[in-house]
C-alpha cells in the first residue's frame, strides 16, 4: 500500500497524486454522514420556511401562492411590533443585567482571597443546568400571589401595599419574567468571565499594586481592558441567546396577559398552530431570523478578531 | 491556585477573607434558597402551605413524591428524554468528528465551500424553523415518534461541534500524527488510534453540551409531540404544572423530582459541566 500523504498541514505541498480517484475520495467520506443529516433535517426545513412564507396555508387544504403578500401583512402587524419590542426591552435588559452580575460574581470568585472558591462557583452555576421548565416552576411558585416568598416576605415586613400579582399583572410580567431568565443566565456569564480574567498576568496587578492603584484603578485599566474579548463574546452571545426566549414565557403566561408578555416566538407558534396560519407564523420565523443572522454573523467576524482573548 | 502563593495574595488578611467569603455566602442564597424552599414546600401538606408557606414543615408529607410520580408519569418521561438524549448526543459526537478530522486533515475540492455551508448553521437557531420541522415530520410519519426530536437536535448540533473539534484536531501535535502515517496506519487508523484517543477532552465537552442541550430542550417536543407516552420530561413537566395548578405540594415535589438528578450528576461532574457548557454556549445557540 503506497503511503498517504493526504495531510494538509506537512510543510510540503500536497504532491499531483493527491488528486487522483482513490485517495481523493476518502476524505469526502468522512464527512457525508453528517452533511446528510444535516441537509437532510436543518437545510431542508430552512429552505421549506422561506417557501412556506409566499403561501396562504391552513396547514390542511390545499395552499395557496401569494407572493410577499405575508411580508407586507407583517410591516403593518401592530401584534408582531408589539412582541418584537418585548423583545428588544428583554435583549437590552439582558446585556445589562446578567452580565453585571456575572462579572461581579466573577471578580469576587476570581480575584479575591475567598475561601471555597470552587464550592461557590458549583453552586453559582447551578441553575445553569435546570430545564426552563424546572425553573419556571420553581418562579411561578416564588410569584404566587398568595403564598408565594416574595409577597409573603414582603407581608412579613410589613410591606403589605407592596405585594403584587407578579405575573398578572401586564407591567410587571415582563420584568417579573426577566429576573427569572436571569436567575439562570448569569451563570453563564461569570463562567466566561472566570476564565477570562484568570488568564490575566498576575503580574500586571502586582505592578499596578506597586504602583499604588486602588481596586477602581485596577479594575479600569488592567483588569477590563484584558477582558474585553471576553466581553463582546459575552454580550452578543447574550443578545442572540436572550432574544430567542421562549420556553419560560411560554410556560408561564403565554404572552399574556393580554399580549403584555408577548415575544415573537410564542407570536409564531400562536400564528402557525393555533391560528392555522401556517405561511405567515413561517414569514414571522424569518423576520426574527434576520435579526439573529445579523447578530450571529457580527458575533463571527469580532470572534475571529479577538481569537486570542478567548 | 498559583496565584494564591503570589507575593500580594499572601499579605491579604484572614479577616478580609473571610469578609469576602461571607459576601459570597449571601449572594448563594439566591440560589440555594429557592430550590430548599420547593424542597420544603414539596414535603408539606395543603394545611402547611396555607397556614406556613416560608417556615420548614412540621410533619413531612412524603406521599407527595409517591402522588407526583404517579399522577405525573415521571418515569416514562425519564426514560423518554433518556432515549433521545443518547442518540443525539452520540449522533453528534460521531458524525462530527468523522467531518471535523477530514475538514481538519485533507485538503480536497469544495473543501471551504462545504465548511462554510456547515457555518450556516450557527447563524440559524433551530426555534425559527419548527414550523417547517412539523410538516417535515408529518410527512414521514415522525410526529409523536421520538426521531422526530432526534433528527433535528442531531442536525443541529453538527456545526458547532465540527468547528470545535475541527480547530482542536488542527492543534494536535503533527509529529504523532506523522508517526502514525509512517507506521502504515490508514486514515481510518489515525483517526481511530490517535486523533479519537487525544480528542477525548474535546469530545467530551461537545457531548456534555449536547446532553444538557438536549434534556433540556422544550419548543421540539412541544410542537412534535402530542401523545402522553412519548413525552420527554419538561414537556411532561410542563403537562403536569398545567394539570395541577393548584396543589403546590405535589407540584414542587414534580420539580425536586426533575431537578435532584441533574444536580447530582452535575456535582459529581462539575468541571466537565462548566467547561461543556461555556465551550458549547459561545456557539450562540
């Protein structure tokens, strides 16, 4: 048997053999299993979405072509612009939030003199691992407007004016449902942010120490700027992750009451399935799409850039 | 744990250190509180809740745990999630490293024409494309069948394991790697005997990743499954919460059930978890 010189990375260029049919063919192989898979069940639904939406289909009788007439339908959908700034509220809350608290955490875990480091990151990573269904059942509990812990804490105090109906009540759904996708997301955050400022050069903060920085100094100007990569990744992933939120509203309110928790893929699920609408639920899959496209691909290009940091 | 013996470590106090740790010791219990309090809610009667909905229960009611797993069909929705998660996870696992070693290791035509096509799958989340995904389904009989979940996390698992096992091959020592070729192994032999041998850790976080991802997954099953007994355990939890809605007890004894095993798997597996689920998060997913 000749010997295979198929490798790529040698420090010699391929020789001319490499082209010839047995041996050319063996590495293409290797990957067919998955591009069958994977054209079979991703690339096929995602070119079926973009047809589905220039068809007017119950999802039963016969469909019907009706061009972008769905798109322009979805322009002037107060119900779609409603949900879509439920969630752009959601994504701004969400780069903020979890990814202070995150970094907080992160800081106190990393770079102080604590004890049981490792204890404290097992348990603050905890809710990471929970099904969002197991978290909002836990949160419809804490909400529960007559023995849940917040509004039976809040009585306790004495500050009975303060309790609330928390997710039935159309101004404070929405955050009351933030705090409970929080409660998870942070997690996230302050493990990203950990491995991060432990790749920082202790010698660095030793000199700034030397130099008489305080904790602001340090902070400011070692500390961040050596973790910025770590940031951009941070805050995109948390924008393309936190705008896709579905399971927890879903399971909780539905969107409601009324429409004031409705986010765009509960609206799509609502569109397809229970209205029957099928064409249009597929136009208001594609519209939200674009905007995970447009972060996704931002989030590639500046990954790329700041390759080393992470 | 070097940086503890650093000169500026050593100076700081025990006092301050302490101070820290209490800091920190507060701010768990914004975990550790709620899941105690299911837990104690989960072992009271309706009296108790009533009567006591913070205090810790003065009589346990165990029989909840018994009601619940009955009423709730836990243990056919564990052994749901269980058959989807292995075969996704090991589908995964293995036609991405077939793809990522040849991507990683061969150059051959429409090589960066096909990975490429392979990156479109990280801009796309898989929740835009249920709708399609259930006359998918439909069409080859798969509704209520749990390939209809399979399939689909399979596919969509394959692009960011490619592109993390694809970069982690490339960093493998090329010495060993031309050692194997001298020795005559075929290219199914390094893949075998030294590319899958050195990428265990990689592989692992891609597996660990996919789990997690895959256990927890809820739009799929929601959309594809509508039969009781094929139901995987959220969406059977999120049955359950509907169904009971007002006995608490039972309710968080359906929660403690659902989420005691993941904690215990994840503390005995801890350093893998995090770093499975960091390396797979950053995929945008």
């Amino acid at each position: 048997m000749p010997a295979r010189s198929l490798f790529s990375q040698s420090a010699l260029p391929p020789p001319a053999s490499i082209l010839r049919w047995p041996k050319e063919v063996s590495p293409v192989l290797f990957i067919v299993p998955a591009l069958v898979v994977y054209s079979g069940f991703f690339i096929y639904p995602l070119v079926k979405l973009l047809e589905l939406s220039l068809y007017k289909w119950d999802g039963i009788l016969a469909r019907k072509f009706i061009g972008l007439r769905h798109y322009q339908k979805l322009l002037g959908d107060e119900r779609f612009w409603e949900a879509l700034s439920h969630n752009f509220y959601w994504m701004i809350a969400a780069i903020i939030v979890p990814v202070l608290f995150g970094l907080l955490l992160a800081i106190l875990l990393s770079r102080s003199s604590m004890y049981g480091s490792i204890i404290f990151r097992t348990i603050f990573f905890m809710p990471q691992v929970f099904s969002s269904v197991t978290v909002a059942l836990i949160w419809q509990w804490i909400y529960n407007p007559s023995y849940g812990a917040i509004n039976v804490f809040l009585t306790s105090i004495g500050l009975e004016q303060l309790t609330q109906g928390w997710l039935g009540d159309s101004a404070l759904v929405l955050p009351a449902l933030f705090i409970a996708w929080s409660w998870v997301h942070y997690g996230f955050t302050m493990i990203i942010f950990i491995a991060a400022i432990d790749a920082v050069d202790e010698v660095f903060f030793d000199a700034a120490k030397v130099d008489g920085a305080n904790l602001w100094q340090q902070f400011r100007h070692i500390l961040l700027p050596s973790i910025r990569g770590a940031l951009t990744t941070i805050i995109l992933v948390t924008a393309i992750s936190s705008f896709q939120i579905f399971d927890l509203v879903y399971v909780l309110t539905r969107g409601g009451p009324g429409d004031a928790s409705m986010v765009v893929p509960v609206y799509m699920l609502e569109s397809a399935f229970t209205l029957r609408r099928v064409g249009y639920g597929a136009t208001v899959a594609i519209a939200m799409g674009l905007v995970i496209v447009g972060f996704s691909v931002l989030f590639l290009a500046l990954r790329g850039v700041y390759k080393d940091e992470n | 744990m070097a940086k503890l013996s650093s000169p500026s470590r050593r100076k700081t106090s025990a006092i301050q250190s302490m101070a820290y740790t209490a800091i920190a010791g507060c701010l768990s219990l914004i975990v550790i509180f709620p899941l105690l309090w299911v837990i104690a809610t989960s072992l009271k009667d309706r009296r108790q809740i009533i009567q006591n909905p913070l205090g810790l229960p003065e009589v346990y009611y165990w029989s909840n745990y018994a009601d619940a797993w009955q009423e709730g069909n836990f243990g056919t929705y564990f052994i749901n999630s269980i058959l989807v998660v292995i075969p996704t996870a090991l589908g995964v696992v293995v036609l991405s490293l077939l793809a990522a070693y040849a991507f990683a290791m061969f150059r051959f035509r429409g090589k960066n024409a096909l990975f490429t096509f392979f990156l479109i799958g990280l801009t796309v989340p898989l929740g835009i494309l249920i709708i399609p995904i259930f006359y998918q389904m439909a069409s080859l009989k798969l509704v209520n069948n749990l390939w209809a979940l399979i399939l689909p996390q399979t596919a969509v698992g394959l692009p960011f394991a490619i592109l993390l096992l694809r970069g982690f091959i490339q960093e493998l020592p090329k010495e060993i790697l031309d050692a194997g070729r001298i020795d005559g192994c075929s290219n199914w032999g390094i893949l075998r005997f030294i590319v899958m041998p050195l990428s265990r850790p990689a592989l692992l976080s891609v597996m660990i990743f996919n789990i997690v991802w895959v256990w927890n997954q809820f739009l799929l099953p929601v959309v594809l499954i509508q039969k009781a007994s094929a139901r995987t355990l959220p969406q059977g939890l999120s049955v359950f919460m509907g169904r009971y809605g007002a006995d608490f007890g039972l309710l968080m004894a359906g929660a403690t059930i659902s989420f005691i095993p993941v904690v215990i798997v994840y503390v005995i597996f801890q350093r893998q978890f995090i770093k499975g689920i960091a390396a797979g998060a950053l995929s945008g997913i």
